[in-house]
C-alpha cells in the first residue's frame, strides 16, 4: 500500500534544508519500525517520495509524502508511531491510504500557499497596505532572473502569481501569496517579495525594508479548473 | 535569556553557514530543567560540530551524565569563523546548545583533548564565552574548567588554563568527579571555595590539579620536572580504566544529528586498547590493555542503537577491528539481522592481511570505494625499527586480495622522518607503491577489466609522542621533511599513483605541543591573540602567527620539537601514569636500535610492560567464551 502523509516543518526545524529533512525523516521513518520498501538493486534506498522542496528558514504546515509499506497499514496508527519518534520541529498531521492509480505528489500539485512578514521600518495602515498590493498587482509582468543548469535566463513570474493579499500589522507588511508551483511552472515565495519589494520601493524608497523576513508555507494544494483540493482529498 | 535565545535565532543564526551546528534539538540531544539539578555541567568540544559529533566519547559522557537525575550536560563546539564574527560584533557571549545560556552560568566545562591543534579553538571557546582565559582569574563564580583525553597525558602546555585534568577513560571517574562537585556546592548554598574543590577533587584517583604542583627549571632554563606543590597532592597521578568493557556504560540512544557529519553512523565499540606495540604510536600505549567486548552484547547493542536512531550504517569502531577475537561470527551476525533493514556495516581499521580484506568484502558487497591500510613503512628494517610487523608479502597478499576482489584503489599510509630512517626508506615507499600498483594492473588485465588500478600514497609526518618510547625521539626539522616530501614525489614517477603528504609546519607544531612543558601557554596565548584558530585546518592554519607568536615570548620550538632528549632529563609528563613503565618504553627504544620486535601479548607471552600488574587489569579476549 501507499499512504500519503501530510506533516508540518515548524519553527525549531526552520533551519533544515531539504537534503536534512529528508535524512532526519528516513530515521525517523526507520525508528518508527514500519515494514518501509526499498528499491532493487546493489544499493537499495528508502522508498519516500516528497511533494517538494522547502528551503532552508521556511516553515510549513502543509507538506506532503508518499510512503509505499509493505501490507496494509491503518494511516492513524502509522501517524502515531512516526509521531512518537520524529525530532524536535517535524510532525505528521494526518494521512490517508493513496488508492487510486494517482501520479506522484510533484506530478499533481500546481498551486501553493504562504504567508510572508517582512518587517518595515515604519508603521503603515492597512489602506496604505492594501494600495500597495494593487500597484504589485497591477503590473502586468515581472521578470526574474534565474540560474538553472543551461544559465541565467529572465522569467516571467506574473502569470504564476495567482493570488497576493496584504495587510499591516504591527510594523509588519503581511503577505498572503498563492502561486503555480510543480513541473508546469513555479513560482518562488522570494521572488514574489522581490516583485513586492521592487515595486513599493519605487515610492517608499529602500529604507522602507526591515531585516529578516519570515516565510511560511500554508500549503500545498491541486487546483484543476476552479476547483482547489489539497493531497490529501486527491488521495 | 528569553532574549539572548530570540536574538540568535532571529537574527545571529540566519546569518551564519549552517545554523545547525547551533541548535541542540536534535533527535536524543536533552534537555534538563536547569532548576531541577544539583550541577550542570557543559561538553566542550574544540572543533566544529560535524568533527565533535562524530567523537564517540561525546555520546558516552553525554550519556552517562544525563542519565543522572542530579546532573545535566549541555554541549559547545568550537564556533566557526562566521559565528564568531557576529558573536563579537553583536557582544554576545558563546552559548551552550541545549539551552542556548552562556558558558559562565554553568557550574563546570570539561574540553576533551583529542589532537593538540585544537588548542587555540579551547582558548578561543574560553574567551567567547566570556571566561577569564587563565585559571588562576577564574574566582570562585566562574565555572570550574576541566580537561581529559589523549593529549591529558602530556597537559602541561594548557596547565595555565585549565582546573584540572582527567586521566583515563572518562566514563570510570566522570561521575565521581562530579559526586564531589555537586556535594562541594550543596553544602555552600550552591557556591563553591575554588581552592577548596579543587583540594578534594585531587583526591580522586586521576585527577590532576595543575595548580598544586610547580614546574622547575635551571639557570639556563632547562625543565627540572615537576613538584608538588600543595601538601597532600600525589607525586604521580596514575589514569584510569575500565576493567570490564561489557560493564562499561554503552550509549543507547546517541544524538542524532541533522547536520550530515563526519562520521554518520552508529558506533559499535568492539573492543578498547591494542598491544601491536607500534612504538611511534601513543594511543598503543594509552588505551591499554586490550578489553574486548561480549559478541552477544555487542548484538544486543547494535539492536538498541539501531532502534533508538534509525542509522543506515553500523560501524564496528576499535583502534583495529580485525584484531577482536570474534569478529567473524560477529560480522556474520550483524550482516544477517540487519540486512532486511538495508542496514549496513563499515570497518574503519584494517589490518595489513588478507583476512581484513576478506571481512571488507563481507561488509562491501558493492565495491564502491578503496581500501585503506597502512604499512607506516617502506622497508622491512624500519618497520622492524618501529614494530609494525607487516611485511612486503603481507602487503601485496593484500593488494592481490583487493584487485581479484573488484576494488581499484588502495591507499596506503606512511610515515616520513621516523627513527634512523635513510633514503632507502623512502625509496622502499616508492618501490612498495609501485609494485603493488604493477600487480593491480596485472590483475585487472588477466581479468579482462578495462579499468585501472590506482594507489594512494598517503605520507604523513613522525610526531614523537610522549609515553611512547619514541618520546625522547628528534622530530625531523621541517626543511628536512620538506626535502624527504619532495625526493619521494620526484621518486614516485607512475601515473596511477597518486601522492598526497600533509604539512611539516602543523606536524612540528604536533610535535611543540605533544612534548612542551608550561611556558609554551605563553606561547598559545599570544598565537590565539594574533587570531590562530582551527589550526587542524588547512584553510585556517597560519603558520606565520605561530611564528610571530613564538618570536614575541621568547619560545624557541625547535628546542622542543627537533632535539633529542636523555634518559636523565626530565620529561614534563613524568609525573603521569598511564600505567606502562618508563623503563618498558626505554627497553623497547634499545630494542627499536637493535631492529628486535616484539611480539602482541595477546598472542605471545606478556612483555610486562607494566599496566596489568600496577593497574589491577588484565587482557579480556572473548574467544571462546
Ligand atoms: S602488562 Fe603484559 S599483558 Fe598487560 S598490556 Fe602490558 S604487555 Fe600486555
């Protein structure tokens, strides 16, 4: 059988890289004596399949891997035993048996949520909050400059940007953000405050930024036509 | 303190390359409540984190005293260049993992000395974490600073420094060290009397309080040797062992780090000490006698570890794995109960024979990398000189064994600048190399693989150690190592063999500092000042501040490091006992001359070389039990 688990990277665990979260969950996976599978061959690996990467210092409440066991195993009890042996900061939310013949989680999902603080040196109201996201919103595209394998090439991020909401709060501008995510197209929370940033700077100058901006992940969504569902319902 | 912790991770940590070597929450780290406790007490570790948590010592202290409901162990490491860089600018002091407090609201800090060019990192470690770097200006407020390990035995350069050392194996006297600590400060409201402590730890067999004794020269400055100094500490202070490894305290549930760090594995110890008797090498003669470990607890062990962190590998750790008596059936068992899990096994000591080649390929069934063995020497008179009985045929038995068995590399460590070496020596390297190399070539030929052999030629440089009957050894000056670097590299010509040696400047420091007496703290001082930190790494070693600090005190080290001592000089870790006798190690100097080996008192009668019949020990093999 496969489950599909849905865990959180909280605060003590904001550090981990993806390359360390996937080492501390193979240890966990394995201290939580599951009948785990590994792959064939002279050097077989844990079979975990991760719906996607999260950088080092971002948090999350929805993350989301497929974990193929031999036999059948209740998705409470597999929660509870990963739970019981899980470091400081990771924790299963919930799972669900995978019973379709679904393609893997980086396959189908296409959308993701986050919530982003990024402090401001001076206090803004929420007006001046809201004006702020109709200038970002009102351009009609963005390039970023990304480095892959073939170099450095500009890309539009406006298109991906499917949602951007913003408040003030406490010397804070807080940022809702939902864009495309997955093989299709992705769109990088840090390249969505770069567009924020870029264009509100344009009248409130650099200074305006404060240092250490926080960025945490709500979600990890399936979005076909209007319809949004989260892996968990894709299952 | 709620603040300190929200500045560093707010705002110090994400600025630093991996914040995790910081954190202390990793799977099995512990936190105490610091109220509920009648001592607490910090690891400090003086390198990075990834080297500290591959140190199976850590997980063993660490474990035995947080396993007492009385006491807490936190942990520090040596912060990296970039931690300490903020850390200054920011004034905040060091802090302790686990709970993240400065190092000066603990009631002790205990270093472990495990190579000497960690010095600098100890002093650095002290300075961060706002501490008075000399003992004698910590009061009575400041925590009591202690210090074991390997370079324990020869301590004398950080005499200034540190309280008090330990001697031995630590897991045996940790906890009635901190019985007498903890009951100092019940009876004093939680305070302690700094003189008073110290005068009742020294009572404690191996306990060595630096302070009481005094350090004497002559007119022309040259070491006397050390005297008492306080009425009622011992003339000598003699280590302690563990008598029975199989009662020993094992850690179960290591820490698991994040971070991928040196060594990533559980640590299966099999056995402790080696009777090989190599005589350049000091942990021989420090770890003895030879105490195995009960296969079947070594099983049960492995069982627990595993359960409790989830490791991939299994590494069955010693001083010579190949030498445990039962490590057949132990590998055979191991490989069975673990192999559903995809659990591996790696041996990191192997002896130069075919029978270790066969236990690396039990454990490796894919081949990936080479095999590594050291032959120390290149011909059969020197390693003679220095015991290692190997021989040329043992050798090419192996590299035979290695290249049939689907490995390409070999790397092969030597040693440059050992007693009564010639050039012949470095040729035999040469010569050794490259018939092993020949011989891979001849058999990767005849079985038709397409791939070529390589051999690594791995050169590192004599460190006379003290308590090794090299002690009273010249190390080559660093010219003359240089020299014999260069002659072998333009001896070794094959492509195919690949040369790699390490740096004469940090083997003569090795050298400076295994063998210094007290006035060379000065000399530590002043190259930490100058900015010397993370000396054991070649991307922070700066030879010239070692030099300009050397030049401003007034040390001379090529007194220490390049001159041959007597037997009627007085070394400055005679008043220390590892339990072999000075007159053991001055026999097996004579015999070194007079190219006589001598045979491992596991298999050939007792040499006497003291430990067992001063130190109410004995040599524990399992085989057949
Ligand atoms: S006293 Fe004898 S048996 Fe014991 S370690 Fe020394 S040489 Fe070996």
């Amino acid at each position: 059988m496969r489950l599909c688990l849905q865990y959180s990277k909280e605060e003590e665990a904001r550090f981990l890289s993806h390359l360390d979260l996937m080492r501390a969950m193979e240890r966990a996976l394995r201290r939580a004596q599951l009948p785990l599978v590994f792959s064939e061959g002279f050097n077989p690996h844990l079979c975990v399949s991760y719906a996607s990467a999260l950088a080092v210092g971002v948090t999350s409440e929805g993350e989301y891997l497929d974990l193929p066991l031999k036999g059948d195993w209740p998705a409470e009890e597999a929660v509870q035993r990963i739970n019981a042996v899980l470091p400081a900061g990771l924790k299963m939310v919930a799972a669900v048996p995978v019973t379709q013949r679904r393609e893997s989680l980086m396959a189908i999902i296409n959308l993701a949520r986050y919530r982003v603080e990024i402090p401001l040196r001076q206090a803004i109201e929420q007006k001046e909050a809201e004006e702020m996201i109709a200038q970002v919103l009102a351009r009609p595209a963005y390039s970023v400059l990304r480095r892959g394998k073939k170099g450095e090439r500009q890309v539009d991020i406006r298109p991906g940007l499917w949602q951007l909401q913003g408040w003030a709060e406490n010397n804070k501008l807080i940022l809702h953000i939902a864009v495309q995510t997955g093989s299709q197209g992705n769109v990088k929370p840090e390249e969505v405050i770069e567009m924020v940033k870029d264009t509100v700077s344009f009248s409130r100058g650099e200074n305006f930024w404060g240092e250490n901006i926080r960025i945490h992940r709500l979600g990890l969504y399936i979005r076909e036509n209007d319809k949004i569902y989260s892996p968990l319902e894709r299952a | 303190m709620q603040q300190l912790k929200q500045v560093l991770e707010e705002e110090v940590l994400p600025k630093v390359r991996k914040p995790l070597r910081y954190l202390g929450n990793e799977y099995n780290a512990v936190r105490k409540d610091w109220q509920a406790v009648k001592l607490r007490s910090l690891f400090a570790f003086p390198d990075v984190y990834e080297v500290g948590m591959s140190h199976l010592g850590l997980q063993i202290l660490y474990g035995v005293v947080n396993a007492e409901p009385d006491y807490l162990m936190e942990r520090v490491f040596a912060p990296w260049p970039d931690l300490e860089q903020e850390l200054r600018t920011r004034a905040i002091p060091l802090f302790s993992l686990e709970s993240l407090r400065p190092l000066a609201d603990f009631d002790c800090l205990g270093f472990t000395l495990q190579y000497e060019m960690s010095y600098t990192n100890i002093l650095n470690i002290l300075a961060l974490g706002g501490l008075p770097l000399r003992a004698q200006e910590r009061g009575n407020e400041a925590p009591l600073v202690m210090a074991g390990g390997p370079c324990a035995y020869n301590p004398e350069p950080l005499a200034e420094f540190i309280d008090f050392f330990v001697l031995g194996e630590g897991e045996e006297v940790i906890l009635e060290v901190f019985a007498v600590m903890a009951a100092h400060r019940a009876i004093r409201q939680g305070k302690q009397d700094k003189k008073e402590v110290l005068k009742e730890l020294a009572r404690i067999r191996g306990v060595y309080v630096p302070s009481f004794y005094e350090a004497l020269y002559d007119e022309q400055g040259k070491f006397q040797g050390v005297k008492v100094k306080e009425p009622g500490a011992a003339p000598r202070i003699v280590k302690r062992v563990v008598r029975d490894l199989d009662q020993a305290y094992f850690p179960a549930r290591p820490i698991v780090p994040y971070l991928e760090v040196v060594h990533d594995r559980m640590m299966l110890e099999v056995l402790r000490g080696c009777t090989r008797g190599c005589r350049f090498c000091q942990a021989g003669f420090l770890y003895r006698p030879v105490r195995e470990r009960s296969k079947d607890l070594l099983l049960q062990q492995a069982e627990k570890i595993s359960e409790h962190t989830g490791h991939q590998e299994i590494s069955l750790t010693s001083l010579s794995t190949s030498d445990y008596t039962c490590v057949e059936p132990l590998l055979q068992e191991v490989l069975n109960r673990f192999e559903g899990k995809n659990i591996g096994v790696s041996l990191p000591s192997l002896r130069v024979d075919s029978f270790s080649v066969n236990l690396a390929k039990e454990v490796q069934r894919v081949r990936k990398t080479g095999l590594t063995f050291a032959p120390e020497a290149g011909t059969q008179r020197l390693r003679d000189v220095i015991n290692k009985n190997v021989t040329e045929e043992n050798l090419m038995e192996v590299a035979e064994a290695v290249f049939q068995e689907g490995w390409t590399q070999i790397k092969l460590y030597f040693m440059l600048g050992l007693p009564t070496e010639t050039l012949a020596d470095l040729d035999g390297i040469a010569a050794l190399a490259a018939k092993v190399l020949l011989r891979g070539r001849e058999i990767l030929r005849e079985k038709g693989s397409k791939q070529r052999p390589t051999v690594t030629v791995s050169v590192s440089s004599f460190v006379p150690k003290p308590h090794t009957p090299f002690q009273w050894e010249p190390q080559d000056s660093i010219a003359l190592l240089q020299e014999k670097q260069k002659y072998l590299r333009n001896r070794i010509r094959e492509k195919g063999i690949v040369y790699h040696y390490h740096e004469a400047e940090v083997s003569f420091l090795e050298a400076v500092f295994a063998k210094g007496d007290r006035r060379l703290g000065q000399a530590l001082e002043e190259a930490w000042r100058l900015g010397c930190r993370f000396d054991g790494w070649s991307e922070h070693f700066r030879y010239e501040l070692w030099r300009e600090a050397f030049r401003k005190t007034g040390i001379v080290p090529e007194e220490i490091a390049n001159q041959p001592l007597t037997y009627q000089d007085a070394l400055p870790w005679d008043h220390l006992d590892t339990g072999v006798k000075k007159e053991y190690l001055r026999r097996e100097r004579e015999k070194a001359y007079e190219l006589a080996t001598t045979g491992d008192c596991r298999f050939a009668p007792c040499s006497v070389c003291g430990i067992c019949q001063d130190l109410d020990v004995d040599t524990r093999l399992r085989k057949g039990e």
